[in-house]
C-alpha cells in the first residue's frame, strides 16, 4: 500500500513540475514571437534592409539629395536648365555618352567566363554624379597659399608658365589648370579645401633640394604655414590637399606626420598596400601623357591582329614575371628592348594592352592604352584606381591579379566577341575623362581630380576661435 502510494506521489510531482516548466517557457516564447513579429514588420516598412543598386564600397560619399527625383527625364530636364561648369556658366552640360545612359542598356548576352556583355555601365550611378557635378561647379571653393614670383622657390610652388610635358605632366597640369579656375577663391573663410601648391617633381629635380632634401622642405614648409597662417591649425590638415604624380611622392611627405596622417594626398602612386596612402581620405590621380592638340584616333574601324601588347623596362619582379612566362608567345606581344614597329602602331593593333606594376603601381600606359581604343588589362595588385568613386573600372578594363600572369592567353581568349565590343565601345566613352586640355574641358581629367576632392570635403566648416 505504501509503495502505490509513493508511485502515485511521485508521478503526481512529476507532471506538476512538467506543468511548471511549461509555464516557464510560455513567457519566452511569446517574446520571441513578438520580436520575430516586429523585424519582419520593420524591414517591410523601412529602407533598413534595402540593398542599394549602383553602389560598391567606394561610393560612400555619394548620397542622393533630399527630394531630388531619379527618373532619367527628369534628370536631363534638371541638367538642361543648369549652367555650364566654366566661370561664365553660360552653356549645357555635354552628355556623357551612351554607355552613361542607364535606361538606354540592350538586353544582356552570356559570355564565355560568365559575366554579361551589357550589365556593367561606365558610372556606379550617372544620376547622382550629374547631379553632384553641377553643386561642385557652383559652390566648390579652393584657397591656394599664396607666393610671389620673388619667392627663391617660385618655380616649385608657382604654376609653370608652359604646356607641361613628360610622365609626371598631370601634377604640372592640375597646377596650372586650378590657378586659371572659378574654384580659387582669395577668401580663406568660405574656402572648402586649401592647397598645398609645392611641387614634387621639381622638387626632386631642383640641384638645392633634390631626393635627398624632399622631406625637409616639405616639413618646413609645413611648419611655415601653421605659422603664419591659422587655417593648418583649425584641423591638423585636414581640410588641406597636395598633388603629386612623382613616384618619389611616396617618402616625400614622411617627416611631415600631420601631412601623411590627415591631409588629402592627390597622387599617381595610390597603393592601398603602402602605409603613406590612405584610400577615401587620398586620391588617385591619374598618369597622363599629354597629348594638348592631337585628337584620339578613330579606331572604331581598326583591324587589331595582336591579342596583347606591353612594352617597357623590367624594372620590378611582376614585369619580369610577365617577359619571361610570354616573350615566346605568337599572341602575347611582349617586349622589354627596342620595338620593330613605333609604340603608338603596336597600341592600335592590339585588343589588349598591359598595365604592368613597374617601381610603383602607377605608369602612363592606362592612359596610352584609353586614347588608343585599347582595352587596359591591368596587372598591378593594391592598386586604387583613379576616379574609382565615380568610374565603374569592370565596364572598360580587365583588372587581373600578378599571380594569374601564366594564365593570361586563357583569361583573354575567353572573353567573347560581343563583350570585347562593349569593352573597346565603353573605352571610347571614358577616355575624355583622361585627357589634359590647356584650358580645361568639362569632364576632363581636370574637372575628375575636382570632383574626387569635392567628394573629399567636410560638410561642417570649421571656424576660427
């Protein structure tokens, strides 16, 4: 009796305290479900979880303007009631090209290595760059530190009075472009950004400075300036710009901290592997060969027999790489000696034209290779391609990594008929986006640089104690 009796006890206890520990979780489980409940109606009502079309992670400064429309008519209505980006604002806007038009793309066709031939566009978002372009023209304000023709160091820090010319031209050129520009303002107080107008290839050229003295200059320069002026010293520099296409530039800014550390570094050698470079905060200034009065040649109708062209001077181990896994190839044209045949002639019969990491991650040849029809491979790893904020390099390029140098006849081959088309057709759009004119033109590489530093500038001026 006592046995059934501690049986029918124990089971008693046992579904009461089944019964408790159900009551326990009840609470729990409503509270999960009420906040299953409430995320899923947030991400139904809000733009929280929206993916965003047209962007990639170099876009973040770009932001739409609040009630600004979107719909492409609407757009060009916009931009045709706009003035003109030159001082006078007194003509439209240009337009950019077909491949910058959005709603006028054809229906896609599959390629051989999987992408399509029509699903990338020469902007990450035309609209928003249009847009953006117009504020620049009409509020961008640049204070330039102001020195004399007396000044012992006038031919570093003074425009140049001629056509720039050589490899590291686009420094010169931006120089003398923005001292002829409506962004100089003599006004420090409404000034956006300031600049920094020392020069470093004459620097590196100059018998009293040279390589070795680079630094020392700068850092005096700086010390100079913070000095005599108070506009250094509001925000450590950071609303201050230099521009440099030297390569030398890398180590040129390295005893002056502040400068590495806060100030906008405009350079051609823009490797995000270097310590000195900072993408988002600096950036890539493109290297450009002038070419002032010659027109790009019509090469819609040239007939290009070589599958790839490099040539150049083995300066690095990825070009050394390059010349001896192809220097027998019948397709792969490369050449570290003298050419049989003019360097502009092998540009404009090749489909492909190589971009090769040479001291720096920066050379001419991107620009070669765009004002001939050539469509740019590039082989330069870390490198922060120029107007990357505002250009989609996929559209007109193949990037391809040195590691995939053997594997380069496959990689070029494989691209189909129909999106070489589209390549070389985008490479015809955007090769006015790398050019130097005398006196600037809209979207030139001029007017690139200035949009990148637009991007670049703080929304909150900082005043003066």
């Amino acid at each position: 009796m006592a046995r059934s009796f501690f049986l029918l006890y124990s089971l008693s206890r046992r579904r009461v305290s089944d019964s408790l520990r159900s009551l326990f979780f009840i609470p729990t489980a409503l509270a999960l479900t009420t906040s299953l409940f409430i995320l899923f109606y947030i991400s139904s009502t809000s733009t929280l979880f929206t993916s965003h079309q047209h962007r990639n992670s170099r876009l973040h400064f770009l932001q739409k303007p609040n009630g600004v429309s979107h719909k492409s008519h609407n757009l060009q209505t916009a931009i045709g009631n706009q003035p003109q980006s030159s001082p006078d604002f007194d003509s439209p806007i240009p337009n950019l090209g077909p491949t910058a038009d959005p709603g006028g793309a054809a229906k896609p066709s599959p390629s051989s290595n999987g992408r399509t031939v029509e699903d990338e566009t020469v902007f990450h978002d035309v609209e928003i760059f249009k847009e953006d372009y117009i504020k620049m023209n009409m509020s961008f304000k640049i204070f330039v530190y102001p020195h004399q023709r007396s000044d012992p160091f006038a031919n570093v820090l003074l425009p140049v009075d001629f056509e720039p010319e050589g490899n590291y031209a686009s420094e010169s050129f931006f120089k003398k472009s923005l001292n002829n520009s409506h962004f100089i303002t003599k006004d420090p107080s409404i000034a956006d950004l300031f600049y920094l107008p020392f020069s470093i290839a004459r620097l590196r050229h100059d018998p009293r400075v040279g390589i070795d003295g680079i630094q020392d200059f700068i850092k005096e320069y700086v010390y100079n300036i913070s000095h005599k002026y108070p506009y250094w010293n509001r925000t450590g520099g950071a609303d201050h710009f230099y521009v440099s296409c030297h390569s030398i530039g890398r180590i040129a800014i390295n005893k002056a901290d502040e400068v590495k550390r806060n100030a906008i570094q405009v350079v051609c050698s823009s490797s995000y592997f270097q310590a000195s470079y900072v993408p988002h905060k600096d950036s890539s200034l493109p290297q450009i060969w002038p070419r002032l009065e010659d027109d790009p040649p019509n090469v819609t109708s040239s007939e290009r027999k070589n599958l790839a062209f490099f040539a150049g001077t083995i300066n690095s181990p990825v070009r050394e790489k390059l010349v001896d896994t192809w220097h027998n190839s019948t397709q792969i044209h490369v050449h570290s000696k003298h050419l049989n045949t003019s360097y502009e002639t092998a540009l404009l019969d090749s489909k492909f034209c190589f971009h090769v990491k040479g001291y720096a991650v920066n050379t001419a040849r991107i620009g070669d290779a765009l004002y001939h029809g050539c469509v740019p491979v590039i082989i330069a790893n870390h490198y922060d391609l120029p107007f990357a904020d505002i250009l989609n390099w996929k559209s007109f390029s193949i990037i391809i990594a040195t590691l995939d140098i053997p594997s380069l006849q496959r990689i070029l081959t494989g691209i189909s008929n129909d999106e070489y088309a589209k390549l070389q057709s985008n490479v015809l759009d955007v090769r006015k986006h790398f050019r130097w004119h005398g006196v600037p033109v809209d979207y030139d590489a001029f007017y690139m640089c200035m949009y990148e530093l637009w991007l670049r500038r703080s929304s909150i001026r900082v005043q003066l104690s």
